[in-house]
C-alpha cells in the first residue's frame, strides 16, 4: 500500500437509511468517516428515535457541513443552528432537525457514532 489511502464515498463500506436520512460510511484505514445527509422535513425524534429507542440522540457528533443547515438544542438548552463551513461537535443529549427546503450534507469524523449511528 503507499503512503495516500484515497477514498470516495460514491463507493462506501456500509450504507444506512432510516426515514429522510441517508448516512455512507467509509472506512479510512482504522478510522470511519460518515458522510450524513438529512432531508427537509428531517426531525430526529421522528425520523431517528424510532430505530434508537431513546428519547434524545446519544451519539457524539464531530464534523462539518457540507451544505444546508441543521438547528440543534442540546438537553443543557444550549441551541444552534449549523451552517454550510461550520465545524461542530454535538455531545449526547441533543435533537435536531432540518432547517429550509434544502438537504443537509455533513461529514462526520467520530468513528465509534459512524460505526454506530441509526443502528437499532
């Protein structure tokens, strides 16, 4: 193998799609990385908490967004809306949804919630 591992999510490892949602995993040697599009209308205790069972996501989330936007309020009522740049990190204890008519594209970088995320 040489020294640049290229990877494209056109040829993911693993592909999820509860409701609204579409999440491609690669994996990038021992690290997996997650690209998650949510759909408008995407809410997660409708389109998520069904396949989790729990009342808030308990996954941390590190990343950036890609394109659309996405309102998050964490149980702690901190809320925030990302945008199209932003890097973020969602600790346990959050609800999301969709903001707009656009889709919602991030790329995830904590490889135990994209080994993990959405999987009942």
């Amino acid at each position: 193998m040489t020294g640049i591992h290229k990877i494209d999510f056109s040829s993911p490892d693993e592909v999820r799609a509860p409701e609204k949602t579409s999440m491609e995993i690669v994996n990038a040697g021992s690290v997996k990385v997650a690209r998650l599009t949510v759909q408008p209308g995407w809410v997660w205790s409708e389109c998520i908490a069904p396949v989790v069972g729990t009342d808030s996501c308990q996954a941390h989330h590190l990343g950036v967004v890609q394109s659309g936007q996405l309102l998050v309020e964490h149980e702690d009522g901190s809320t925030e809306t990302l945008s199209p740049g932003d890097v973020y990190e969602c600790k346990p204890g959050h609800q999301a949804q969709v903001v707009g008519d656009q889709p919602c594209v991030m790329i995830e970088f904590d490889s135990q919630t994209a080994a993990t995320y959405a999987q009942d």
